[in-house]
C-alpha cells in the first residue's frame, strides 16, 4: 500500500534532480552561447561509449478519468448483494474473458434463480434494483424512483462487442430480463416515457443489429427477445412497445449511421480512454512517442475490416426487416437514404467503386454484397413508384455489381434478385448506359484543366445513346468467364437476362455485327483461361455436370410444385430423356442417374406421391433395358427397405410406450397403390411388409388404416393375410373401449367391397363385444345402432355362425316382444320400434355370403300387426315412421314368398288377431 499523506517514497535527492529536470534550463544556461561540439577521434568516441549512460525519467502514462460507475452515482452498491455487486462490476473490465464470465453467473446464478422461484420472489425485486447497471445511466436511480430518465449502460456496447459469445451471452441475458414481466414492464417504461431520442437511438439500434448478426446463434436468440417486444403493429398488445414514427425515426438514423460509418458508430458506443498528456522533455532530448495499446480482446476477435463488415450486415438486415414491414409505404428519410451510392456499394466486390468515389463496402467482404442483394429484393416489394424513384442508382449498382462479382455463394443469392429487379424494370439497361460516371471521378480540377479545357475544344464522337452500354460489356465478360466460375447456375439464368436486354443495347455492341459478340462470348467459354472453369479437353465431364444440374432443377421444381405439369407426363419425359442419354454417350446415362438418385433417396417424406409415380413409369419404361433396369431396381428396394425399417422402428417404439413419427408410411401407401400386387415380386420386400403387418397390424390400423387397407387389398396370398386379419380382430377385441374407432376403418372397406372374401374369423374374437352393442342398441342406443348395422351388412368378416344366428334371435324375439307391449301398455312409446326395426331391415337387405340366411317369414305376422292394427290404437301418430317401416317390409317380403310361406303367414295372423279379439286386457 502506498504511504499517506500523498509523500513519495523518493529520497531528497532524487527529488530535487526530478525537479530541476522538470523546471527545464535556467536562464543563465538559456543565455550562454550555444557552440558546436567539435568532432571527436576515434579513441574519444570509444572511451565515451565505455561511460555509463545516464537514466532518462520517463513518468508513467496517467490513467484515463474513469466514467461514472452505476453502482456508485445511484447508490446501489449499499443495496445490492454483495454477490451480484461482484458480478456487476465486472462487465466495466475490459477483458474479454471476465466479461463471459459474469454475464454466464448473471444468467445462471440470477435470473434463472429468479424464473425457478417465480414473479412473486424476492430476486425479482434485486433484478429490478440492479436494472440501472444493465439499463443504466447517470440519473437512472431516479428513473426507477420517479420515472424521470435513464439511458442503457452495457446493452449497446456488449450487442456489438467483437467477441461472438460476448454478444450471444447478451442477447440471452437480454432475452431473459424480457422474459421476466416486472422487469420487462420496468424497460418497457423507461422506453415509452423517459428516454430521449439518442437513447431510443442506441439501444433499439443496436438490438436491431443484433436480431440480424452475421452469427446466426446471436441472431436468432436476439430477435426473439426483439419480436417480442417491439412490433409495427399499431393495434399490438399492451406488453409491446408499437415502433411508430416517434421511434422509426432515430432507428434509422442509427442503422444508417452503422452502415455508412460503422467505426465511427463503434466508437461513439465504445468510447477509448483519454491519453494522459505528455511529460515535459528536457530541451535537446528526442522521445519517441509510444504506440497506443490495444485490448487484447480486439486484437483476437476480429480486424478493423471485419468489424466494419460486421455492423454493416447487422445493418443491412435490419433495414431489410424495416422494409419488409413497412413494404406498403416507406419513409421520406428512407427513400432518401436508398438514394445514397456509398450505399449501394455493398454490391461492389472490387475495391474502386466506378458509381461513388470511395471504396467499396462490399470489397473483400461477400457476406456484406449478400445481405445487399438480399435488401435489393425487399425493396422490390415496396410500391412501385417509391423504386422507380431509385431506378437511376439501382440500375447502375445491380448492373454494374453482378457481372463483376466472382463469389459463387454471392450468385446464389443474387440470381433471385437480379432477375426480379430486370423483370419489373427492363429499362435498367439503358438507364445504365445514360448514366454520367464522369461525376464519380475523383480528380484535381486545378492539374487537370488544360486537359479540361483542350476535351471541351474536341467534339465528343459518341452520344449516350450510341455509346456502348458498359454494363453490357461486363455481361459478355461474364458469359466468357461461364458466369463468373458458376455456370451450373448462371447459364439456366442467362435465357431470361437476354429476354430483359432491349435492343438497342445489342446493337450498341462495338462488334459488326453486333450479336456476333454475344455468340462469341458463349464459345469463349471453352478457351476461358479461368481456373475456375472446365477446359476444352473437358467437355465430357462439363455435359455429365449440366446434364446432372438440369435434372436435379426438374425434379426440384416438380417437387415444389412449381412446374405445372402432369406427374405421370413428367416422369414419362424424364425417362424417354435418360433413355436417350444412354444411346448417345457411355457412361452418361450412369453419371445423370447417380445425381437423380440422389434426389428421389431423399424424397420418401418431403414427396411420397410424385416418387411412387417416377418409380412406377421408370420401373415400366426401363424393363426392357438391362442398365436402367437394374438401376431402377436397386433404387426401389433401397427405398422401400428405408421406408420399411423406418416404419419398423416407429411402431416399435410406440408398442414399448414411446412416442415416434410414422416417417415413411405415406410412401408405403402410394407404393402400394402404384405397383399393387407386382410390389411383392421381390422377395426381400414382400417378407419385410409381411412381419411390419403382423407384428403391427393394430397400430398401423390406428396410426394408417390406409396402409393396412392397401396391404390387404393388393397382398395375393390367403395365409398372410388372414393371419393379419387376425391380428386385428383380436386387436380390437384387447381395446373395448376404442373398439368402434379402431373397427371403421374395416367396417368401410368391407362394404366397398375391396377386401379379400376369404377374410373371417377363426376363434369368435369379435363375438362377445358385437354381442354388447347389440344389446345396447337394442336398448334405445342410437350410436351402437348404427355400429351394430355396419356389422351385420358384412357379417362374414367379423361374426361366427353363432354368433351371427344369436344376433338375429335376439332382434326377431325383441321386436315381437315390443309389438305385444304396445298392445297391452299404452305407456309403450312408438319409438322403441325405431331400433328393432332398422335392424330387421338391415338383416333382410344384407344377406351374407356364407352365414345362414335371416327368415324374415317367422315374424311377418308382427310387422303385420305393427303396420296395420296398432296404429288404431295411436290415432294422433298415424304418420310415424314405424308404421311406415313396417308396411313397406310387410309389401315387399310377403308378396316375394312362395304361396306355402304366405298361408303360413296368414294362418298365424289370423290366430294372432283371434287371440287379440279375445283378450281382456288388451288396450282399446
């Protein structure tokens, strides 16, 4: 520790000599004559070197003033932990490391302690007292008192720190106070009624460039935090804060600011240290100036370049987002910024920039020229009469930058773009070749005007719409160069860039004639020096990689249901395609097939239905090919087999009590609809379908029926399916209580009629539960009725002989049984005929096909005196549908019975009506 009372532990001596050094020379040493030394021999230069050299003081740099630490102005630091305080104070160091470390115990120590004990905890209110360290500034302890006004301290700088996990542990902190209602209602406030354009500036500005950092982790945990809270909705929620124009306008002025000026921007959120000034010098004595230090944080995270990069793609983004939202109507202030060259000079790759007299933004960076043209496309969106407003520079820039650009990962954000801005606005090219470049010389007018002056005495030999358009001339650059080292790409797009060329810019060709220069620029090509292009010696392997590439497009854009055109036409003109490939080259029809392959491998989940068509006109157009033939064979059963393994696997897992998604089973399903029987050819896949069927032929039932339907249906062979069949009727008989959900699905196939006759019970699996329903339908039931109904339309494929002969003694003694009720009890209501009846007319129109006949003739009397005699007794219903019912059964099975039957049927009716006559306590 040092001594008090401010003494210096230097002796008297050491004092004084510093002092006189420090008071300079004296006046008598000022007025002496000054004489030149004279020049010293050899032996007196060597003896001076063997002197001691005398110690020069130098004082120590004087540390810069410190900036007033929250912690101490407010007088938090008597108020909060003493934990936290270490924690606090450790986001002013300057090292990298120390600052993860406290924003990790920040995170873990703090706020996710807070989430675990809740909002109603006391770490709630030490988040809200510590809030002026994060949102912090020099009257923020008023703010939280009075609401009067604040600013953030961290925030701005820690969301553009150069450390990636500086700003990825910021944004998550950042996240987590939002997630945290009081604190995030306590920020909410600040912004809404107390800070001042410049802190609206700083802190939605930089939340804005990190919701759009170039790494995607901070990004995507940064734009959470800001899509929920900030909206452009005015109609948002009372949690949001709504970006209006009071807020829209420092939001743009700062991420202009950080596109145009990123340094600058940094160091105005970054402020560096102020330098002590420099000791006085003894007169005659040359100091050398040291160099400023540098962080070492800087110095490993990232060059000066990058970090301009790096806010500009921030910047970029967030003016795209701002445009996206704001696309039916955009601010004057941000029109007038699109109308900036520099910043259209993030398309630019070379460093001199031919539209704006600085260097590039878009130079050696190819992240920055892509979240350009990515912003170039949403502006597109915007009303047409703001873009045609900055058709002058937008022309220039788009024309100019994107046959200049040799990044292929650029091109594929560029192609979309480009073609949408050339589509809309065909007349780019000839603005283009109108605009005066001479503006953007950087020159000196006084050393260039006798050059000036001799140019203005020289008529110009060309007019803007003669001269040769420079853009087109980049073009051609660029088809000599195969698109700039992407030609699987480039020339598909090339065809609809010519379609946006006018003509006027063609015949502005130097070259006579003048398309001759546009078809030499397509044969150049082959003699290209590029290294990144085949050479002439490599035509072969260019064919196989166009013919790969153009194959690849057609089955994405069929897939993507781009391309309209008819699935079976399409695969039939894929196939004839591939079978003229192999007739002109060896080895080519080899090289396309690997790379389609490739794509329909993929393709069991994304599109199941078109690769079932492919597989199905393939595996018909090439079995008469031996090469495509096996080509095709092999693809089907890797397919399949993945298809079937992955089914496999799922419905193990749901059998063991997990949870899966049933991947694969739509494509099973369209298989089997496209190739029926034939898919069981093979061998291999027929058994693996056989054991998925048997082992889960119930869950498939409930997680696809129409697998198991289609199985059934299209599987030729009686043993596997009717131990299948099996499988599933004690399936359902182990599930009661989801029996009739489970069994629709069957019982809808039956009477379509697309199952197998030979399909039936072997052990009576069903008997017991049809025998339940069936009472419970009887009993009034209208839901069991008409499961009952379904059964006994198909009763083959569910019940026994026995069961099915119970079924129909139970309906006929019921109805009989009701008939006689309402004869005696006036209490017995029409409506309990409505069960029984339904299902006699059921069993009379649904015969089955093996089971034993129903003989309606056994209760013909009944529905006689149903349909004739009981209504007397029902005057005021006489148009019920029970009477209804029963007189159409009575007309149509008693006219059809042989002339035995119908005596035996009158005799008993007659019996019936003579016991009727005299009984006494039937109803009047």
């Amino acid at each position: 520790m040092g001594k008090g009372g401010g003494k210096s532990s230097a002796t008297s001596a050491t004092r004084k000599k510093h002092a006189k050094k420090s008071a300079g020379p004296s006046q008598e040493e000022q007025a002496a004559p000054i004489f030149k030394d004279k020049k010293l021999t050899k032996q007196q230069r060597a003896q001076k070197k063997k002197e001691p050299r005398v110690k020069v003081y130098i004082p120590p740099v004087k540390p810069a003033p410190v900036q007033p630490d929250p912690l101490e102005t407010t007088g938090l630091v008597h108020s909060l932990p003493p934990e936290l305080l270490i924690v606090l104070r450790s986001f002013n160091k300057k090292a990298q490391v120390t600052k993860i470390r406290a924003l990790e115990e920040l995170q873990s120590g703090w706020i996710d302690k807070c989430k675990k004990e809740g909002e109603d905890g006391a770490l709630v209110y030490v988040l809200i007292n510590m809030l002026p360290v994060w949102v912090s500034g020099e009257q923020i302890f008023l703010w939280l008192k009075l609401n009067i006004c604040a600013q953030l301290h961290h925030v701005p700088a820690l969301f553009v720190h150069p450390s990636r996990r500086v700003r990825l542990l910021a944004a998550g902190v950042h996240l987590s106070f939002i997630q945290i209602s009081p604190v995030r209602d306590q920020i909410l406030s600040f912004l809404r009624d107390s800070a001042s354009a410049s802190q609206i500036e700083s802190i939605l500005g930089t939340w804005c460039l990190a919701a759009h950092d170039i790494e995607k982790s901070v990004a995507s945990t940064a734009l959470k935090s800001w899509a929920d809270v900030l909206t452009f909705n005015v109609s948002g929620q009372r949690d949001q804060l709504c970006i209006d124009d009071y807020y829209l306008s420092p939001l743009i002025a700062f991420v202009q600011r950080a596109i145009l000026d990123p340094n600058g921007v940094y160091v105005y959120l970054n402020p560096p240290a102020p330098s002590a000034p420099a000791p006085p010098t003894k007169k005659g004595v040359r100091r050398e100036e040291p160099e400023p230090a540098r962080s070492k944080a800087e110095e490993l995270e990232e060059s000066d370049m990058d970090r301009k990069a790096r806010l500009r793609i921030g910047g970029l983004g967030a003016i795209r987002r701002i445009v996206e939202t704001l696309s039916t109507s955009l601010p004057d202030d941000l029109v007038n910024f699109f109308n900036n060259p520099a910043l259209w000079s993030s398309l630019y790759p070379v460093e001199q920039c031919p539209f704006v007299t600085i260097e590039s933004f878009g130079h050696a960076q190819h992240n920055v020229r892509k979240s350009a043209w990515g912003l170039i496309l949403a502006l597109l969106s915007a009303p047409k009469t703001q873009v045609e407003s900055l058709l002058p520079i937008l022309s220039v820039a788009t024309l100019r930058s994107a046959w200049v650009d040799p990044d292929t990962t650029v091109h594929a954000v560029m192609w979309q773009p480009l073609l949408k801005f050339l589509k809309e606005f065909p007349g780019a090219w000839e603005i283009e070749r109108s605009y005066d470049y001479s503006k953007d010389e950087n020159g000196d007018e006084d050393s260039d005007s006798e050059t000036s002056d001799v140019a203005a005495d020289k008529p110009s030999t060309s007019s803007p719409l003669t001269k040769p358009a420079t853009a087109y001339l980049e073009f051609l650059r660029f088809l000599e160069l195969g698109c700039s080292g992407s030609p699987l790409q480039g020339y598909p797009t090339v065809v609809i860039i010519l379609s946006t060329i006018p003509s006027c810019i063609l015949a502005s060709s130097p070259s006579v004639p003048p398309l001759s220069a546009l078809f030499d620029s397509f044969w150049k090509v082959l003699n290209s020096p590029s290294p990144l292009l085949l050479g002439a010696g490599d035509t072969k392997e260019l064919t196989k990689a166009l013919a790969q590439e153009q194959f690849g497009r057609v089955w994405a854009h069929l897939a993507e249901g781009t391309l309209r055109v008819e699935q079976r036409a399409a695969a039939r003109l894929v196939a004839q395609t591939l079978l003229s490939l192999k007739e002109a080259e060896t080895g080519l029809f080899s090289a396309v097939w690997s790379a389609l392959a490739a794509h329909l491998e993929t393709a069991t989940e994304l599109s199941p239905v078109l690769l079932s068509v492919f597989l199905k006109v393939f595996h018909d157009k090439f079995k008469h090919t031996p090469e495509p033939k096996e080509a095709v064979s092999t693809l089907m059963s890797t397919t399949l087999n993945a298809a079937i393994q992955q089914c496999s696997k799922a419905f193990g897992a749901t059998a063991t009590g997990g949870s899966s998604t049933f991947g694969g089973v739509q494509f099973l399903v369209e298989m089997l609809d496209q190739f029926r029987e034939g898919l069981f050819d093979d061998s291999q896949v027929a058994q693996l379908l056989d054991d998925l069927t048997t082992h889960h032929a119930f869950l498939i039932l409930g997680a696809s029926s129409p697998l198991l339907l289609a199985y059934l249906t299209h599987r030729r062979n009686e043993a596997s399916c009717s131990q299948v069949w099996h499988v599933l009727l004690s399936g359902v008989t182990k599930n009661p209580e989801n029996a009739e959900l489970s069994i629709k699905p069957l019982l809808d196939a039956t009477q379509r009629g697309i199952l197998p006759q030979y399909l039936k019970p072997s052990a009576r699996e069903v008997d017991d539960l049809i025998e339940n329903l069936l009472a419970q339908a009887l009993a009034g039931d209208a839901a069991q009725l008409a499961f009952v109904q379904q059964v006994l339309r198909t009763p083959d494929y569910f019940l026994s002989s026995k069961a099915y002969v119970a079924a129909m003694d139970s309906i006929s003694s019921t109805f009989s049984s009701q008939v006689d009720a309402a004869l005696l009890d006036p209490v017995v209501t029409l409506g309990v005929f409505v069960p029984s009846l339904g299902l006699i007319t059921t069993l009379s129109h649904s015969p089955p096909r093996e089971l034993p006949k129903f003989d309606i003739s056994g209760i013909l009397s009944d529905i006689f005196v149903l349909a004739y005699l009981i209504p007397a007794c029902y005057e005021s219903q006489g148009t019920h549908s029970a009477f209804s019912e029963s007189r159409a059964l009575w007309e149509e099975f008693h006219k059809a019975l042989p002339a035995e039957s119908q005596a035996d049927v009158n005799q008993r009716i007659n019996t019936k009506l003579g016991v009727i006559l005299c009984a006494t306590s039937l109803r009047p």
